[in-house]
C-alpha cells in the first residue's frame, strides 16, 4: 500500500526536491505547494533518505472547501476527528501541531493548531500542548503539521523523530552556517558524479563538504576558512558524520590550491550581515571571485549561493532563487 507524502523545502526549493524524489525512486511527484512537495511513495522506499528536504510527512487528510472566514476553523477541527490517529501513536509526551497557511485568513496559526490539536488528542487520550504565548512543546512530543494554500488543507504527521534538516552530525556550529537542505541542494547542482575534486572556499562549519561526501563519497573534498574556529567545527562535525575532507585555515583571496585543479567549487560567501568578510575580502568580494576563476578546472563548475548579484566573468548555467532566514539569496550554478 502507497504512502502519501508531504516534503516541506526551503522556499523556491520545491522542484529540487521534486527531482531528489525522482531520481531516488522514493516516489512519483503528485504536485508542488507552497514550501511543499506532495508525492506517492514507492513501496520500500525510505523518505527519510531525502538531503534536500526540510522534513517528510505523512499526510492523513486533505480537507478541501478551507476559506478566510473562521468557518475553516470547525471545518478542520471535523477533519481531525475523522483521522485514525491511533495507528500512528509512538511513545512520547502528547502531541503538538505547527500550522502555516499562504495568503490573509481571518483566523490565526495558533487558533489552526488548537483546533486541530485537541480534536487529535482526545481519543488518544494524550496532553495536547499548545504553542500560544510562546510555550514551547516537550521534545518528545508526537509533531503534527497543517499547512492551507488557496481553499485546500493538509494535515500531516512527522514519520521521524526530528525534522531532517537537523542533521545528526552537525555538533558544532558558528553563525552563518549554512542550512543543511540549501547545502545538499548545492552539491545535487554540481553533478559530483563528473568530479574529482571539489573546492569549498569558505567552508564555515563544514556543512557544504559533509552533504557533497554524502552523495559523493569519492571525491577529494576541499575546505578553507579564514576563521580558525570555523575550521575546527568543521573537522569537528565531519567527524560525526564519518566524513573525511581537507580542511585547512586559508584566505578565500589567496589559496593554497594550484591553478585549474577544482572540477566544483561549492561556495557560500560571507555577506556582511551574520559573518563580516575578514582578510583579503574585507573591501568586498572581488578576490574570492579572481580565486575561484583561477582554480577552476576547464569545464568545471561553480555552485554558488550569492546575495548580491551574479559575479562578473561567469555564465549561468541555472539560477534558482531561494528564501532563508528573511533574505533571497540565488542558488547559482556558474562556468566560466
């Protein structure tokens, strides 16, 4: 029997998502949402497998004829009474419920859960715990999800015990790190399958070479940091994960990396805002830029993910603009 599945992505990152399920063979793609992938999943297959997904749902109604009014309200509240929650109880403290809807609704996302989530933990005789006043559920609580978009809602349950995007092996961080999903979404665009070595200029805490050793674990991996610290989460986490890059403390203007010798370059420059150019790129990112160009193998690729504009002297190859923490960023795959 087919599962109905829900993958919630970084926004603009549905179709990348899309094409991970493809080219997995987790499923068949039955319609992208805002934020959202819905799919079939393939018998045996494990969703849980997904890198470029926030988290994977299994969706247990789809409530349609949801309008602005608070009418929506009792209508989802009726829905939550028809699920056969009790299948999918696993231990834990209760229950809680995130709701997101797209567009202006005459009713809140707390008023959504709290409908929701008491309809839901009542015949499983459970605590519902509610997120109004800024309560914060126990960890161990069983998460539900109901997203709207246009008059059409899902409700849905988390198949793990966390979202996907908190990796296991991401122990250590420093700000800026990169978001787990947009990483692995880099190394998809850059095609390791064609690589030797990959390059990460300024690889923060790690997370853009862990990902790419993930879907490719034989390609020599590359990562400098003008930040010491950063260097050390780095090799910290890849430890974690049981990976095995190069990591070393490096100047992104002035690496120790010979001409023409990266096939990839994987990149996510520092943007002023969470972590302030240091060194050679304190009066912008010209110098980054001269050394990517110089060790760039012919025929290689850049995968960059850029806030202010394409750099001169490359061509786009794809361009894919994404929402993270408040900005939009371009998911940039790059040749010279």
């Amino acid at each position: 029997m087919s599962t109905f599945g829900v993958a919630r992505a970084v926004r603009g990152m549905e179709s990348l998502v899309a094409t991970e399920i493809r080219r997995s063979r987790i499923g068949v793609v039955r319609g992208l949402r805002h934020r959202e992938v819905w799919f079939e999943a393939a018998p045996e297959a494990d969703p849980l497998r997904l890198r470029t997904a926030d988290d994977v749902l299994i969706a247990v109604a789809v409530v349609d004829g949801i309008g602005q009014d608070r009418a929506a309200l009792r209508r989802l509240a009726r829905a939550a009474r028809t699920v056969d929650a009790g299948r999918l109880v696993k231990p834990g403290d209760g229950l809680e419920v995130s709701a997101s809807f797209v567009g202006r609704r005459n009713y809140t996302r707390f008023e959504i859960e709290d409908a929701v989530g008491a309809e839901l933990a009542r015949p499983l005789r459970v605590a519902y715990h509610s997120r109004r006043d800024g309560r914060r559920p126990p960890h161990d609580a069983m998460a539900w999800r109901v997203t709207i978009e246009g008059d059409q809602a899902v409700i849905a349950v988390r198949v793990a015990d966390r979202p996907l995007h908190r990796r296991a092996y991401k122990t250590a961080s420093i700000r800026g790190t990169l978001h787990p999903p947009v990483a692995a979404a880099m190394a998809e665009l850059a095609r390791l399958d064609q690589a030797g070595t990959v390059l990460d200029p300024c690889c923060g805490a790690g997370t853009t070479l862990i990902e790419a050793a993930a879907g490719a674990p034989g390609v020599r991996l590359l990562g400098f940091d003008h930040d010491p610290a950063a260097v050390a989460a780095a090799a910290t986490n890849a430890r974690a994960a049981r990976r095995s890059p190069a990591w070393g403390v490096a100047d992104a203007g002035r690496l120790p990396v010979a001409a023409g010798s990266a096939d990839r370059v994987l990149v996510n420059p520092p943007w002023g805002r969470q972590v302030p150019p240091r060194g050679s790129l304190a009066g912008g990112l010209g110098p980054l830029w001269r050394e990517v160009r110089r060790v760039l193998a012919p025929g290689g690729l850049v995968v960059a993910l850029v806030h202010d504009g394409i750099p001169r002297g490359f061509t786009v190859e794809t361009a894919v603009p994404v929402s993270l923490s408040g900005q939009h960023p371009v998911l940039a795959v790059l040749r010279l």
